[in-house]
C-alpha cells in the first residue's frame, strides 16, 4: 500500500521520497535520548534543558538572597512539610522547583507565571507554596484555593496537597467540584481545589469565604484563560478574591496570545518558561498510523488492542457520541474497555477514573476531558484516534492539546509511545504541522506489516525506564 504522502501528493508534483523533509511529519533519525528519572520523587523526571528565569520589575536584587536552590532544606520549610516530602520519597528539587520554589516563597509575594512540560515538578512547586502560606491554626478558614479544568484534575491536587501535608496538623483540602460541598456548612477547608464555574456559585452564595485567601493556583493556565473557555469564568473569580492576593499561573504551554493575557492577569509576575523546541515530552516515542481511510480506523484500533493492555492506554476522540459508538463497538467484538467523557456525572467519573488508576479498567476512551493534567503511572501507550483540531469548523490544527494529550503516558520517568491516526489530506496535513512546531520526529507505522509494527511499539512500551542512552526511534521505516 502506497504510504499517505504520496496518496495526498500532486501527480505532477516530484515523488513522495524527492519532496523536501516539511512536507511530511519527519522520520526518526535516531539521534533522540531520552531523559533519565529524577531522583527527586515518583513523579519527576530529570531533563537536561536550562530553565528560563525573567524576574519581575518590581523584584529588588537584596529582597531574596536565594534565586536557586539544590536542596529543599535550603527553602526554609516546616519540618512537617518536609517530613511529607521524605514520606512521597521526594528527595532534592526538580529543575523547575530549584529556580521556582525560592522567588515563590520569597517575601513579599510576588505573582508568577510558569511554564513546564509534564512530569517536571510543577504541581509539587506550587502545592508547597500553598502549604507554606496557610496558617494551620485557622483549619476551616480557606486561605488558599486552586482552579483546575476539570473535576478529575482538581481531584488529583487535592490528593497531592493532602499526600505531601499528611504531617501538617490540622490541615483539611476539600475539592470545590459539582456535588462535593455541603450546601449547609458550605466550603471548610484552609486549602480549596476547585473548578472555577462550581468555585464562582459557592463564592455568590456566601458559602465560600475567600476574604483571607492568600494564594489563587491556576492550573493548566493555558487553557483556563483561553478568553474562548474558562477564561470569563477565572476573571469573574479573581475579581471577587482579595487585592493583593498572590497569583500563581502554571502550564506545559503558554501559546503568545495566552501569555500576553496572562501577563496582565498576574501583573508583575516572575516567568519562567522552556524554548518551544523542548517542550516535546522526551519519554514518549512519537508515531503515525498511516489508515488507508476513515473506516480503517476501528478495525486498526482493534488490532492494537493486545498492545494497549500491556500497560494501560488511553484513545482520545473529537465527540462523546464517537467514544460510545467506539466502545459499543469494542464490546461486541469481545474488547474490555471502558469510556469518561463530560456527559457523565461526577460520582461516575469519579469511579471511572479510579477503575483506571487502580488497573481494573486498562483501556479507557475519552475526550479531551482528561487530556490535562491526569497523572496514572502506568499509563504506556496514548491514541489520537482524532487529530486534535481547533477553531471553527476545525479549520486549524491544536499543537498545544496534542502535546497534553500524548503527556498521559511516559510519566514518572518511564517510557511510552503515543500513536496518531492519519487517512486524509486535512488530518495529515494537521499531523505534519504539529510536528513542525516542537520538530518531532514521527516513526511511522503500516498496517501492511503488522510483525513490524508490533515490534517497533513493543521495543518502547516493555523498556523499564526512560535511559539516556535509550533511543526508541532506532528502530524504524
């Protein structure tokens, strides 16, 4: 079967082999290494990349002798909070946290927008900002409050604030999502992780007290303030929190119309951020299904069915409808799988996700209702059953959902593979654009020779760690 490039290529036009490497997702070359783990917790991993300081204008040279630190005792913390930090077998700062954690935790606060791929620290590096900041002797009197995306990730933080503050006394974190606050005691907690539209009703309903809130956290803050979603919404919530609160925005991307809206969101804010160009998740062997056409799709997907439970596997798609006929589909031809997508309730979703964190679900079909942020360790392999689009109509490809998708799997120093699915000019024409933004270099796979492409999957997904000297783009086309 002739590949895609040359099925989509003009007839006049040279061949497919003869065009210029941009006009096609780029083959490997076998020059890319994989980061080592990090030894600073389970979910770190080490990268080799400079991290990018820009300080405030208002900072003054002598207001914070620390501008980094290769020791969490160097920061000054509690002696609970770094009883919490032995206990997650968190032993030195992450990149990210050595240049972060100093001008975060510096006096006066200052605001901070910081930008990091996944697997790098962030999440540690604001959670112990909130811990540092609550006074533990209020417990029922939120003094720090997280906006997340999605009820899943707020979850997931506040699963993180509780695990590295098990030794803080008193500390209570209660997640600001639908049907989880008691309308008769309202919000009573120091710390609140919250979805910004549920956060906003407890907020008018005066069963949220924010007027001693020290700390705002936006996570995900790319898409939390993309004016065209949530960004209305965490406008409005930061106009009803105190003045001169501290404003923490943290994201694997900040695309320069966000970052010039965050800019004036969290005035005078440090920043931090990687170089376009490093921002690919380094643990993850990228590839390509080339389907001869959209009907191709399913029968390939369950091909790779027996790949997708060595691990677990999650298999993003454009629409809840197209997840529940994929997996009404599945089902009757014997597959195991499971679906979460917005249309379910909280509790379901709740109990979806923990089925797949537990392992007692290993497929699991969604949208991109968990492409931010979701943290399961055995996560191994990522399908973009959809090329990620944007704008009206799809008319543009999404570089930044892309690469949050693909960052579900490689996680905790391990390494994954994520395989996107092509069968027309619009999606690989769209595969190849996103490829040219962070100059991936996709290994493609043939339904043709399946021997093939099973070994060149399986070489990846059953490598224990993410080795520097490991590349999985060795084996190829």
């Amino acid at each position: 079967m002739a590949d895609l490039a040359s099925r989509i290529t003009d007839p006049n036009a040279p061949k497919a082999e003869e065009q210029p490497a941009g006009n096609e997702p780029s083959k490997p070359t076998g020059e890319t290494q994989l980061d080592d783990a990090h030894d600073s917790g389970p979910g770190l991993v080490e990268s080799n990349y400079d991290v990018e300081v820009k300080l405030s204008d208002l900072q003054n040279d002598q207001e914070s002798p620390l501008y980094s630190v290769s020791t969490f005792e160097q920061l000054g913390l509690s002696k609970e909070i770094n009883d919490g930090l032995l206990a997650m077998n968190y032993k030195k700062p992450s990149k990210i946290q050595e240049k972060a954690l100093p001008l975060m935790l510096a006096n006066p606060p200052r605001n901070m927008i910081a930008q990091s791929q996944s697997g790098t620290g962030k999440t540690g590096a604001f959670v112990l900002t909130i811990l540092s900041r609550i006074d533990f002797s209020k417990p029922q009197q939120p003094q720090a409050l997280v906006l997340a995306p999605s009820r899943e990730l707020a979850r997931q933080i506040q699963s993180v604030i509780q695990s590295i503050g098990q030794f803080c006394k008193d500390l209570i974190v209660e997640a600001a999502v639908p049907g989880a606050v008691s309308r008769e005691t309202g919000v009573k907690a120091s710390a609140v992780v919250g979805t910004p539209g549920t956060v906003m009703d407890l907020i008018r309903r005066r069963q949220f007290d924010v007027s001693q809130l020290k700390v705002l956290v936006i996570d995900e803050a790319d898409n939390m303030l993309d004016l065209q979603g949530l960004g209305e919404q965490c406008v409005r919530v930061k106009t009803m929190l105190p003045k001169n609160i501290q404003i923490l925005l943290f994201s694997a991307t900040f695309p320069e119309k966000v970052m010039v809206y965050a800019e004036r969101f969290a005035p005078n804010a440090h920043q931090m951020k990687l170089r376009q160009q490093e921002l690919t998740v380094k643990g993850i062997s990228q590839m390509y299904m080339d389907c001869p056409d959209e009907r191709s799709k399913y029968d390939i997907l369950c091909k790779l069915y027996g790949l997708m439970t060595i691990g677990s596997s999650v298999i993003f798609v454009k629409t809840r409808e197209s997840a529940n006929e994929i997996q009404r589909r599945m089902e009757a031809d014997g597959h195991k799988v499971s679906v979460l997508h917005g249309a379910y309730e909280g509790m379901n979703r709740d109990a979806l996700l923990d089925d797949f964190r537990s392992g007692r679900s290993k497929v699991l079909i969604t949208t991109n209702v968990l492409a931010r942020g979701i943290d399961v360790s055995s996560v191994s392999m990522v399908i973009n059953y959809d090329i990620p689009m944007k704008g009206i109509g799809d008319k543009e490809p999404d570089p930044e959902t892309y690469l949050h998708r693909i960052g579900r799997t490689g996680r905790f120093g391990r390494v994954g593979v994520s395989i996107s699915f092509v069968h027309d000019r619009k999606s690989f024409q769209a595969l190849s654009d996103i490829a040219n933004v962070y100059g991936i270099d996709l290994i493609q796979l043939s339904p043709d020779d399946w021997d093939l492409t099973e070994k060149k999957v399986q070489d990846v997904i059953k490598s224990s760690r993410a080795k520097p000297e490991y590349a999985p783009t060795a084996v190829r086309v």
